[in-house]
C-alpha cells in the first residue's frame, strides 16, 4: 500500500467518541466533535456522529461544506470567529459559529436575513488564556446589540483556554463562566442552550469537580483521536491511544558514520547542526519530511531514534533494528504533527475499512495461488455421470444471454438436482436463480476468452497483447483450465420478482459485472445490502455442498478439482468433458 499514509482506525475513534460522550454525560455534559485536526475528514465526522455526537465543529468552512457535501447529519459550529469575507458561505454552510466581534456579527445578520436563516451565535468569553474572547465588561453592551439584529439568535456563551497562553480551566475559571452565565440568563431573560466550557484540556477540572455548575457541553478533538486529555497529555483510562498510525517507508538504509564531515556551515533551515558521535550506524532515510509533518511530534513504534529531517527526508538512526529498502516503519503522531499530515495532501489517509480491505485482498490473492497449485495434486476420479440441460428442466430459472449460440446450460446430473432443491428455495421468497453460464466447451470459453481479449485491447490500446492477456487470465479461465468445462460449475445471481430486477451484489448492474477486487466474495467495502444479498446466495450453494469461488462471489463448483481441493476431499468426481 502506498506510503506515506495516515490509517484512521475507526473502531477505535467511535470507541474513544463513544466512551467521552458516556464519561461527561455522566454529569450532564454534551460533547461536541471537533474535526478540525482531521481537516473534517467525513470518515470520522460519520463515525463520530454514530457515536451519538450530534454537532460537528471546524474552524474551516471548507471543511465544514466538504462534511455537508459528504452528506454528514449533523449540526454545524465554525469554531473559531468567521472573518468578514467568510461571512456568507458561514451562514449558507454552518447552523452556529463562535464570536467575539460585533461587526462581524453584523454582516452575519444581514446575509441570515438575505437567506432567510436562523444562525446561530455563541460569544466566548475571554478569561485568560488571550486568545479570542470579549473582556467580560464589555458583555453586556454586546448582548443588547446582538438581541436587536435579525436574524442571530444568541444561543450561548463559551471560554477557551489551555490553547494560547496555557492558562488552566480550573474550578476557579469554570465557576466564572457558570455564574457569568446566570447573569446573563437573569439580565436578559434568556435561556441559553450552550455553556461551553472548553476543550480537552477541561478533564482534569471535570474528573475533580463534582458540581459542574452551568457548564452543559464541551468542545473535543485531541482527547477523541489521541486518547488522551491536554494539559500534561496524560492518557485517559479505557481510551485507545493509538487510533493514528504515520506509516513511512524506508527509501535508503546504509551504514554510515554519526558525524557529518567536512567544514560545517548553516543546514538547509539555516541552523547549524549539532550531532553525538556513535561511531558507524545504519541510517535508513524514510521518504517524508518537514514539508509533510513536524517531525519533532513523531514517536516511533520500534526502538529507532530520529536523527533529524529535511523537506523531503527523516533520516533515523536504525540500532539493532534491520531496516531495508521498502520496509515500512510507523509512528505515533501527537497533535501537531496530526494536523500537518492530514493537512498535507502528499500523505494518503486511509481508513481502518481501507486497510481491512487491502489485507483481505492480498489474504484471497495468497489463497488463491495455494489453491492453483494445490489443485495440480488433487486426484481425479470422474463418475461418468451425463450432462443434462438447466434450459430443458421444469425448475424456474432465468437464463442470461450467452455469446454462445443456442446455449444449453448443461450441468451433470447430481448438479441438476442441487440446482432443482436451490430453485424451489427461492421460489418461496418470491425470487428466482439467474444462471449466467453453466457447462462450457472449449470452444464456449475460447470465444469468452477471445472477446474480453478483444474489449481490453481496445481499453488499453498501448498494452502489450501478454499483459491484456495476465489481465484477462485473473477472472477468465484458459479453456483446458476451465471448472465450466466439467459441468459441476455453475455462474448464478438472483432476480427478485417483487422488485422485477436482479438483487446488488456490489459489483453488478443488473446482470453486468464489473470485473474487480470487490468481487472476492467477503469483501469488507461493499453496502451492507450487497453482503446481505451475498450471504443469500453462497448459503443457497453452500447447502447443497457447493463451493463458491475464490475469487467470485456468483461462481460455484460441486464435483470437480476446484470443489475437492477447497473441501479436502480425496478425489473429485468431475473432469473434462472435452466437446
Ligand atoms: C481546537 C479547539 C477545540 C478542541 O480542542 P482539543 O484540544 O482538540 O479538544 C475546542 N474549542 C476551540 C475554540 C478550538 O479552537
């Protein structure tokens, strides 16, 4: 798989999301979902709204109208105060934004009045941590500006801290903001939705406290994908903290001396190296650098020790490890160098279901090659039973075109009666079996061979006729190699009568398959309707002794080399028929 990459492990997001929704309710605090770390990656922002997080925060519009378009459902808070040339895609694209300026909030009313909208506005508060906030004085006077514009509805007050100056959110902050709260609740008669009181680094303050006051919610990222909370970064208990996987390659690995040589002058950053000399290493080069990620917020997972970096390159010093060429090495990211690698586009972000598929892919694509070889000692003893035709039987079936003229859909004899049982099956739930191809002479599978040769010689003009050829061979069987040459294979889909069509599998349309990995049987990133569906009929199959095969879910062997080999049977019962 391609590197660098980002691996998003999701189970571990939604378990990390699931538990800090659970822990701060507890006491009656509602969590928000901060994507800004993950440039509101719409992967996360699904799992963390199926986490029962219902509002969403970014502090990038961008982001916050590429989870809209992704058809994310949630609420929306651009999470830091919009500038003015922002002002109308923040009313169009987000339900609430953070605020501390009047005359941003201005604008903000009259394009909520152009759209006829309701945005939503909560003001945050400054208490000493400098960064945005109104100084609490002048609070007042905003309230009775903000109470005449239309279309802003002020729906509640926050703080943040533990972001620029560092200052904590103790009890003593958190009280403030709780009695500022009242206040304004009595001053203006209001009833505010959101006390929010700050970010992940509010848990110690919660995890003490057993009166949270008026504080109602929380705004979260770091502590959602790093596990842990933000004042001295101490894990939380039950928390995954390793849901971030940096994955690099090896792109050189040499031994080398420790010490640069030569007259030493400024490095590429205009800093003057300074390195300890351990005599001869092996230094190994990963192919990532500053430009991608800040290399000082990477902890290795092996026992290899960062030597330093340039744009392009972090060069580690290797110890005992025996790193090589295309080796992959990973690292835990801490949340600046999260933010850099999902904000960089050179470094591939892959979700757990990505990976998952990848893994079964090449786990099929290995069985797969077991299987060839071990069919080749599979021992044969056919049974001379006959060919009879499906196209004659008085079971309903479906038939697809064939290429073949006049096509039977012949299958030997014990086939017939499985695909008799199977037939009946279906037809108590309202469904048929659409058989695609059945028994296939040479000649029937030359044809098939020659015609996708054909189609992708004219999709890949410039490819050699041996590599269309390696392409064909990975879901079209040479004719001698065929199972559709013994009459005990069977290529079937299911048409459902009720909606007068042929059921998803996740790589048709109708009864065109389009030929690729997703059509390995248990691939784990098709719609759960096409696995409900596949489960369907490989159990049909499976029941009466079939096999379904390797690689493509509509195919099933009984009887011949393929089946006995799968099953570990001592012989097969079918062989070529040859005609
Ligand atoms: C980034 C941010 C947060 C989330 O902070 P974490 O430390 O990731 O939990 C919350 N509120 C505001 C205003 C922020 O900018």
């Amino acid at each position: 798989m391609i590197t660098p990459r980002i691996e998003m492990t999701l189970e571990k997001i939604a378990h990390n999301a699931r538990a800090l929704v659970a822990l701060y309710g507890s006491k009656g605090i509602d969590v928000i979902g901060v994507t800004k770390v993950v440039c509101g990656n719409p992967y996360i922002a699904k799992v963390l709204t199926k986490s029962g997080i219902r509002i969403l925060a970014d502090s990038r519009i961008e982001n916050i109208k590429k989870m809209r378009n992704a058809g994310i459902e949630a609420q929306f808070l651009l999470l830091r105060t919009p500038s003015l040339s922002h002002c109308e895609a923040v009313v169009k694209y987000s339900d609430m934004s953070l605020n501390s300026e009047l005359t941003i909030i201005e604008k903000l009313s009259a394009y909520a009045v152009e759209y006829d909208k309701s945005h939503k506005i909560i003001l945050m508060l400054e208490l000493g941590d400098l960064r945005e906030g109104l100084m609490p004085a002048d609070l007042d006077h905003t309230i009775e500006q903000i109470l005449k514009m239309d279309g802003i509805m002020l729906t509640g007050i926050g703080a943040n801290l533990a972001c620029f100056g560092g200052v904590k959110p103790d009890a003593e902050k958190m009280n403030l903001l709780s009695s500022i709260a009242v206040d304004i609740e009595d001053k203006f008669g209001l009833q505010l939705e959101f006390v929010s009181g700050g970010n992940s680094a509010n848990y110690d303050w919660f995890m003490s406290t057993s009166d949270v006051g008026r504080i109602n919610n929380l705004r979260l990222g770091e502590s959602i994908y790093l596990g842990c909370e933000t004042l001295s970064r101490k894990p939380i208990p039950g928390l995954y903290t390793d849901a971030m996987t940096l994955v690099t390659e090896v792109i050189e690995s040499k031994i080398k001396p420790s010490l640069p040589y030569g007259t030493i002058a400024q490095d590429a950053f205009g800093n003057i190296t300074q390195f300890v000399d351990q005599g001869e290493i092996r230094r190994a080069i990963l192919g990532i650098g500053l430009q991608d990620v800040n290399v000082s917020g990477l902890t290795p997972r092996i026992d290899v020790e960062i030597l330093g970096a340039s744009s392009d390159h972090i060069i580690v010093n290797a110890k005992d490890e025996e790193l090589k060429v295309g080796d992959e090495l990973e690292f835990d990211l801490n949340y600046a160098a999260l933010l850099a690698v999902m904000t960089s586009r050179y470094v591939n972000k892959v979700s757990s279901d990505r990976v998952n598929a990848h893994e079964y892919c090449e786990r099929v694509e290995q069985k797969y090659r077991r299987h060839v070889r071990r069919m080749q000692t599979t021992a044969l003893k056919d049974n001379l039973s006959q060919l009879v035709s499906l196209n004659d039987s008085s079971f309903n079936l479906m038939f697809e075109p064939s290429i073949m003229e006049n096509y039977q859909y012949m299958v030997r004899e014990a086939v017939y009666d499985k695909i008799g049982r199977i037939s009946k099956r279906l037809d108590m739930e309202d469904k048929t079996l659409w058989i695609r191809s059945a028994y296939r002479s040479f000649e029937h599978q030359r044809l098939l061979w020659e015609e996708r040769v054909n189609s992708l010689k004219i999709e890949y003009p410039k490819k050699e006729l041996e590599e269309i050829e390696e392409l064909v061979s990975y879901f079209i069987a040479p004719p001698s190699k065929s199972m559709h040459a013994t009459g005990g294979a069977v290529d079937a889909l299911i048409y459902d009568l009720k909606h007068d069509s042929i059921m998803r599998f996740g790589t048709n349309d109708g009864y065109k398959i389009d030929l690729n990995d997703k059509c390995y049987p248990y691939h784990p990133y098709i719609t759960p309707e096409a696995k409900v569906n596949r489960k369907l009929i490989i159990g049909l199959f499976e029941a009466e002794d079939f096999v379904v095969d390797i690689k493509e879910y509509w195919h099933f062997d009984y009887g011949n080399i393929s089946w006995a080999t799968e099953k570990g049977k001592e012989q097969a019962i079918y062989g070529i028929i040859e005609a």
